[in-house]
C-alpha cells in the first residue's frame, strides 16, 4: 500500500551511519513508525522533510507493519524553535507527549492541530512559553480522555467562586464551604503538609485556584480549537499559577515523567 500523507516529525533514532526510525504524526492514522532510508546524508532527497519536529507532506509505502518513507516535501520546519534553548526544550516535549498520546490507526485530528498551533506560536514568539506549555497539557490530557470538570462545583453546583479547590487527582473543584464540609477532605486537612500551589497528603495535591487561572483553564478546555490560545493573562504571578496546575494535572493523570519536561523545567524563563 502506498499513500500519501501530511505528519509531523515528533521523534527520531538513528540506525547505522545514514538510516533512521522516525515517530510521525498524521491525521489519518494516528502515530506511524516510518523508516527513512538514507535520509541522514546531506544530499538525501529526504534530509529536509524528515528534520525532528518538521510538517511535511510524505509519500509512505506499507509492507507488512512497517512505513517506509519514498519521497517527501517539507511545508513547515518551524525553524526559529530552535532560536532558543527553551524553545527547542519546550517543543521536544509537546512532542513527547503528543506520541504518547496518539494511537496507531487512529485518527488524531484535533491533536495534530493542537501541536501543530502549539510549535506555530513558540516559532513566531507570538505567546510567552508558560502559557503555550499550560494550554497544551490541559487540550493534550483532554483530548487522551481526561478533561477535568470545570463547569460547576462537585458539590453544590455553584461555578462564579471567589477561591475554587481544584482536586488534580478527580478532575473537579468544590467552593470553600463544600470544600471543608465534605468528609474525605476533612480527612485530608488532618494530616496536611502545605505546598507553595495548594495542599498535599496522601499522594493527592488540592490547588487553591484564584478566579482569573480558571478562567484560563476553562478557556483551554472548552473553547474551539482556533481560539484555545487566544487570551491573555494579567501578571506573571497569575500565569505562573497556570503553568503549575497545569502541569500537575497532565502529570498526575499521564502517569509518568518525561525527561524533557525536567529539562526544560531546569532552564524555563522565569517569571518575575
């Protein structure tokens, strides 16, 4: 079977001296393991469009369960990622998290705009990095099944709260009244150890949420696709409080650790 087909790039490993297995992206079929023949020389017709994190259009043949790559154009190689270590850090997670995601003959669509619209804005600049990373892990974690419930508190049903207790291990929030009357959290509140985004214990965190971070988290969530980046956040303290339930949100529920998220947590910009 030959087809030709639109991916993204999102892992690469080198075999022998010219050769190399590539993870790549499509809207088709999900994530395709494609070997790329020669595609490391410099004078390969395929060294542009098999570049790490490049769009581009493939023309694949199948023999048996492997995809062979026999031509390929590049659309898109996002290039100024690259113009910083952060950048670069930040895009090779997405793309770690985006192949976790995906499943093999299965289509993922939304995903591959999603990273798609996630590298666009770290080339062009047009977005700081924290919030670029936030949005991606709440839409990512969202669409590999766990949207969290930001409509109402779990509780009582009541959704404009002056403080909101986000639970990152259910996926739900309760006002402060619910909060302190339920039951299990009283328990929890017992034996709490404080943490700088909320309260720990017991292997499970409760961020304390201002009004203006879950707003953002609701725009990530539940806006259309063209519009999940389309805000913008008031002060560096409000985004860096973004940046960390998101992160704990897609961590917790991911179930791993990602070595490139530590790296690009270990040169991130900070936020003053």
């Amino acid at each position: 079977m030959t087809e030709t087909l639109k991916g993204i790039i999102l892992r690469e490993t080198p075999i022998g001296d010219y050769d190399k297995m590539m993870t790549v992206l499509t809207a088709e079929y999900g994530k395709l393991s494609v070997f790329a023949k020669g595609a490391k020389r410099l004078k390969s017709p395929l060294f542009t469009a098999t570049q790490l994190f490049s769009y581009s259009e493939m023309t694949l043949h199948k023999t048996g369960s492997t995809y062979y790559i026999r031509t390929g154009d590049l659309i898109e190689s996002f290039y100024h990622m690259r113009d910083t270590l952060e950048g670069a850090a930040l895009a090779g997670y997405i793309a770690d998290v985006a192949s976790d995601i995906a499943i093999e003959d299965q289509s993922a669509t939304e995903l591959m705009r999603l990273v798609l619209n996630s590298f666009h804005l770290i080339a062009t600049g047009k977005k700081q990095l924290p919030q670029i990373k936030a949005v991606f892990e709440l839409r990512a974690v969202s669409i590999a099944g766990f949207m969290p419930n930001l409509v109402a508190c779990a509780g009582c049903g009541n959704s404009d709260l002056t403080t909101y207790y986000f639970d990152i291990t259910s996926g739900v929030f309760r006002c402060e009244e619910c909060f302190r009357t339920d039951s299990l959290l009283l328990e929890k509140l017992a034996s709490r150890q404080s943490e700088p985004d909320g309260i720990y214990q017991s292997g499970q965190v409760i961020s304390i949420v201002s009004p203006s971070v879950f707003a953002a988290m609701r725009h990530a969530i539940y806006s259309r696709a063209e519009r999940i980046f389309s805000f913008e956040l008031k002060d560096n303290e409000t985004l860096s409080d973004f940046a960390a339930v998101a992160e704990k949100y897609i961590l917790c529920h991911m179930d791993r650790s990602y070595t490139t998220l530590e790296f690009y947590n270990t040169i991130k910009p900070k936020l003053v």
